[in-house]
C-alpha cells in the first residue's frame, strides 16, 4: 500500500467509513432564500453545524436623515453551504426557514460552486475591499455601452481584463470586424 492511500485509509476509518466505500467530497452550493433572509437561514444552518459562508459587504445606509455603515450581502438572495450533500444531508438544509431552494436539478444532481471562486470571495471580504455590484459579463458575450461617447452601441465582448475589456464591433455583410479598448464597467449585457 503506497504513503497516499494508507494516508487515505486512515481517514476513512477516523470518519466511520468502511475500507474502499466512495468518500463524497464536501462541495460549496448555493442556497436561494427568500427576499432578506439569507442571515435567518444561515444562523438556523450554522446553528445546526454546517459550513457556511455568507459574503457580506459594508455599505452606507441613511435612515431618518442618520447616515451609517450597514452590512448587506454581496449577493441579495444567495449564501453558500459547503457539506457533503447525501440525501439526508440535503433534508436537513432545506427545512430552513426562509429557503427557497439548493441550486440544482434535484437532491442528487445539485450545482456546485467552485472552491476558487468561493476561495476569492472569502479573501476579498477578509481584506475589507470595498465592493460594488457589477453585471456578469463573459468573454464572447454580446454587450451594449451604457456610457461615454459611445453610449448605445452594441459589440461582443472579446477579452476583458480587471476594468478594461476589447469591445469588437462587426459589419456582418462585409464579415469584418473592429476592436477597440473600453472600460468594462460602462457596458451591460445585450
């Protein structure tokens, strides 16, 4: 038996898992709840033992004329939970008060989310960056300007980069194309 699948078999007897079984992977999902209610949802999960990560922003909020610094959630309606998602695992997460739903097709055929993109999450919000909402846009996908002197004028997003993306611009008769530098946060999906 080699150092890594010793190593392997080790853990599964510290976990109660007979020698050779399938050891399911504890993966992020995202849950949907209901407008507002994502802190209610994560403190009856957390509150059950499960890993959760509810990305929150510091945002300012004024009320009767008083201005102050609120959190609110990077993603209204969405937190994450990391679990190895079996049938009675999934049960348990969806009798929480104020969930819509997991993110998936059914129990077993739920969506997960990258650990890397979870990853980013958790290291922006331990920097205390400032964050804004932002349109997903991806390479490839067809987007209008919304500002500028090129306002109104529609293009595929071919490259973007931190702020800066290379909007093309086509004329389909001629099957010709020009590209040009934008900045990413002055266009929205087409």
């Amino acid at each position: 038996m080699t150092e890594v699948s010793s190593i392997l078999h080790l853990d599964q007897l510290a976990a109660g898992v007979s020698p050779g079984a399938e050891v399911k992977a504890r993966k992020w999902y995202a849950l949907w709840t209901r407008s507002h209610c994502e802190r209610v949802v994560h403190d009856q999960l957390a509150a059950k033992g499960f890993e959760l990560f509810l990305p929150e922003a510091d945002v300012w909020s004024s009320r009767a004329g008083v201005r102050r610094l609120i959190s609110t959630p990077m993603f209204p309606g969405y937190l994450f939970v990391r679990h190895e998602m079996d049938k009675s695992g999934y049960l348990e997460v969806i009798k929480a008060r104020g969930l819509v739903k997991i993110l998936g097709e059914q129990w077993d055929r739920l969506y997960p989310v990258a650990d890397g993109e979870i990853n980013a999450l958790q290291r922006v919000q331990a920097a205390g960056i400032p964050v804004l909402p932002h349109a997903f846009l991806q390479e490839g996908q067809r987007v209008r300007i919304i500002r500028g002197p090129l306002a109104d004028i529609e293009g595929v997003l071919v490259q973007n980069k931190l702020s800066q993306g290379l909007f093309v611009l086509s004329v389909t008769l001629l099957r010709r194309s020009v590209a040009l530098v934008i900045d990413c946060t002055h266009v929205v999906a087409a």
